[in-house]
C-alpha cells in the first residue's frame, strides 16, 4: 500500500501499541495488566525485535518476534485500519527476522476459528490444533514463502 511505512519500534512506540493491543475485537485479553510494559520493553531488544508500521505518521500496527524461542509474540493492527496490508508486512519482517537468526521453523499461537487463524494459514503457515480447541499453533519452515 502507498504511504505504509515499516521501522523498527522504540520505547516512544510502547503507548501506542499497548492501546492497539487493547483495542482489537478478537484475541482481546481477559486481564488486560498481564501484558505489561516491561514485556513490551523486553521484547525491542533483549528478548527480541519489535516493528511498526505507520501511516501518514500514525502508528497502526506492529510486530513483535521472540528470539529466545523462534516465535512470533505480537502482530497487532489497529481494527479501524485493517485491510491496508501491514500485518502482512509485519508478519513478514519478523519471520524473515528469525530466519535470519538461524531458525529453521518459526512458531505463533492464536486463537481458534478468528480472523487471525485465517489470516495465519492464508499466509502460507501451517495449522496444528491444541487440545481445548480454544487455541490453535501455527508454525513456518524455513523456505516455505517465496
């Protein structure tokens, strides 16, 4: 899309993230305070890497890759900004990421029969079920998407 711009997040991002994370309409928290600030910290740097894309300068989503267990930890959009394609952008810059830090097979969970567990295996992940139905695994090998 014109105009969608890609960086990485910095601590000046973490607002505005957060209020996307509670703003979605699906895989809402239960408790929203088990998500704190100090992940999202954690998770630019020492634990991960984290993007965001922006439009005309407003932050509308972002990504968060896990480099301790080769796993996507966050994609987020901002539900009034869905459709513009950033959480493919996204998704892709983190993948590519943990790729390129020597994973061979990539991980996220998500929850079952959402918008999100369509979005996942439309991106080329593969789908496993876990057992209470609830949730649903996704994992991307190295070399699936072109």
């Amino acid at each position: 899309m014109s105009g969608l711009a890609l960086r990485r997040a910095t601590l000046a991002d973490i607002p505005a993230m957060a209020r996307i994370r509670l703003a979605v309409r699906e895989n809402t928290l239960s408790d929203p305070a088990r998500i704190t600030g100090q992940m999202y910290r954690d998770h630019l740097d020492a634990l991960g890497r984290g993007w965001v894309a922006e439009l005309g300068g407003e932050l509308i989503g972002f990504s968060y890759a896990d480099r301790t267990d080769g796993s996507i930890w966050a994609l987020f959009v901002d539900p009034s900004r869905e459709g513009l394609g950033a959480g493919k952008r996204l998704l892709r810059l983190a993948a590519d990421w943990l790729f390129e830090l020597g994973f061979d097979e990539i991980r996220l969970g998500t929850a079952a029969n959402t918008r999100a567990d369509r979005f996942y295996a439309a991106q080329g992940w593969s789908r496993e079920d876990i057992q209470d139905g609830i949730e649903v695994r996704y994992r991307l090998r190295r070399g699936i998407l072109a």
